[in-house]
C-alpha cells in the first residue's frame, strides 16, 4: 500500500465511499455551518500497485441572511 511515495503506472481505478456530517446554527439573520466529511477510496494500478487517496476533514462557515425571517 503506497500512500502517494511511489509512482502510478496507467490507470488507477476503484471504488470510493464518501460521508458527511454537519448542522447549522442560526441565530436571526447569522448562521454557522459546521461539517465532517470522510473520504474512504483505495485503487489498484495497472502493476497491481495499492493506492490510498483517503482523506478526511472540518469545513466551517458563516452566513448572513438577507429579507424577512
């Protein structure tokens, strides 16, 4: 199992799942999001070699609502 050190050879190809998870909180016309995303994917090259693009991580942002609420 390479984790990007070594060289790909051809085309990479695999299966990949993906999760995410997040809430937003409002108060009147501010509002924070916050999310967790999860990506699992490993793939073989055409030499049989096992590459893991897997990754995770926190996104947060602010928004401001504009018109009536």
């Amino acid at each position: 199992m390479h984790d990007f050190s070594g060289p790909i050879h051809g085309i990479a190809d695999g299966l990949a799942y993906q999760g995410v998870l997040g809430v937003l909180l409002r108060a009147d016309r501010f509002g924070m999001r916050v999310e967790y995303m999860a990506l699992r994917a490993r793939a073989a090259d055409n030499n049989g070699e096992r590459i893991d693009a897997s990754s995770r991580g926190v996104f947060v942002g602010l928004s401001f609502f504009f018109g009536r609420t």
